[in-house]
C-alpha cells in the first residue's frame, strides 16, 4: 500500500489525541486505564514494527523490543491494578 | 513468502545500545509504577502541576519525527545507482523537517521545566517529582543526542553522502531516534495520563 506511512502516522495521532481527551476531560476510570494501556501497546508496536523496520527482520531480534513493551505494558497493570 | 532480513537495520552496535537502554528505562517505568501504590493520593495530586497538554504535543511531535526520519531513510534505500543526488536531496528535505521536530520539543520541555523548577519543585520535593525528573530529563538527553545525529546525517546528505547500497548510517541514526519515540510513547500516558 503506497500510503501506508501515512495511515500507521494517522493511527499513531489519533491514540495519542485519544490519551490526551482521558485526562483533558478527567474521565480516567480504571476501565479507561486498560483501553489506555493497550492503545499504548498497540502504538509502540507499530513503531517498533513499522517505523523500526523490524517487520522484515529475523524473529529473534524483532521479539526483543516486542517482549520489553509487552513486559513493561503487564507489569504496569499489575502495579495498577493490584489491590493495595 | 518474503525472505526476512538476517538483521535490523542500521549498524548491530546500535541495537545493542538501543536494547540497554530500553531496560534501563524500563526499569524506571516500573520504578514509577510500583512506587506509586505507596502512594496513590501523592502523586495523583503531584500529577496535577504537570501540562498534559505540553506532554500531548510533545508527543505528536516525536511520531510525526518519527514519521520524517523513515521517509528520509526510504529515499536513501530506494535509490539506484543513477539517482544518488536526487536520493540526497529528498532525503536531507526530511531529516531537516525531523530535526525542526526535535528542536521544537527541546523547546518546549525547557518551557515546562521552566515552570517546575520556577515553582521550587527538584529531585527532593516528593517521589512523583522525584521520578518525573529523572525520567523526563534522561529523555531529554536522549532527544538532544538524537536531533544531533539527525543533524549530522543531513550535513552527510548534503554533500551527497549516502551511495547507492551504502546507507547503513542513515539506518543506524534513524534507529535510535524511533527508540526515542518509542521510550516517549509509553512515558506519556504513564506520567502525564494515567492516574
């Protein structure tokens, strides 16, 4: 697709004007910090895939930063969602 | 099928680097995360001086560099061996767009601390600060670092620098900056967001 650059920027802006509308309109619910996490998942993953270029790279070094952002996103869910 | 490439692009030592320092920051977001369970009510209200909305644009600012940086490095790659100079030229047109990014959240994180520090607020005040600074300000670095090799790369690019199969630099900066990218993606909704 030859605009696809432009789609994953569009994507990336979007979840980020997203993020920025939870805490603009302080409709931070332990629900919305969920969708938050994963939205923030999904856009460090498109980096790393897309603009990294690591789609097309062998499986073992494309994992490493996959791994690291999936381990940072589920550690800092448990830290949040873990009763105090 | 397409065949994967063996590496990641750009110089491996780089990705050495970039690998390090991932775990060092996330050892800080866990730091963060978890101290702030001692704590809710403190840094929820500490969050609260923070401008979400310096925090928002900074945030646009990095992915659309982001954004520059692969175009630049896709007019590097795609080249053949007659069209080197128009190669160049596109993509130095690029990095000088990123770097214009990189400078402009320079700026604005300077504003924004700015106000921190102008409001008596360091590294002692409490936890939250504690670690919205360091996080914030080794971030900034790393920004500063980046647009530097940015800049380095277009100053190659204008001389016309880059040759046809022989684009590994371009690569290796343009690695480090998305990590920069990747470290303020998370960072974001973690400090600024997320309460």
């Amino acid at each position: 697709m030859k605009k696809y650059l432009e789609i994953i920027w569009l994507i990336l802006a979007s979840l980020t004007l997203f993020a920025y509308l939870l805490g603009y309109l302080k409709i931070i619910s332990t629900f919305f910090v969920a969708i938050l996490l994963f939205t923030t998942f999904v856009k460090g993953s498109l980096v790393i895939e897309h603009f990294m270029g690591l789609y097309n790279v062998n499986l073992k070094y494309r994992i490493i930063p996959t791994l690291w952002l999936s381990a940072i996103i589920v550690l800092i869910s448990v830290a949040y969602y873990l009763p105090i | 099928m397409t065949l994967k490439e063996k590496y990641p692009p750009g110089d491996f030592a780089i990705w050495i680097i970039i690998y390090v320092e991932l775990i060092t920051f996330g050892l800080l977001f866990l730091g963060y995360a978890f101290s702030r369970r001692a704590d809710v009510a403190l840094f929820n209200e500490s969050q609260l001086l923070l401008s979400q909305t310096s925090g928002f644009i900074n945030t646009l600012i990095l992915i659309t560099s982001s954004y520059f940086v692969v175009k630049a490095v896709q007019s590097i790659t795609s080249m053949s061996e007659k069209s080197a100079e128009e190669a160049n030229s596109k993509a130095s047109k690029w990095l000088l767009y990123a770097i214009g990014c990189g400078i402009a959240f320079i700026f604005i994180k300077i504003t924004e601390f700015y106000h921190i520090f102008g409001a008596g607020i360091n590294l002692s005040t409490n936890k939250f600060f504690m670690f919205y600074i360091m996080l914030t300000a080794f971030h900034f670095m790393h920004v500063m670092l980046g647009s530097f090799i940015l800049y380095v790369i277009y100053k190659k690019t204008k001389t016309e620098g880059y040759t046809f199969g022989d684009y590994r630099g371009i690569e290796t900066g343009a690695s480090y900056w998305h990590m920069v990218d990747l470290l303020w993606i998370v960072l974001f909704p973690l400090v600024y967001i997320i309460r």
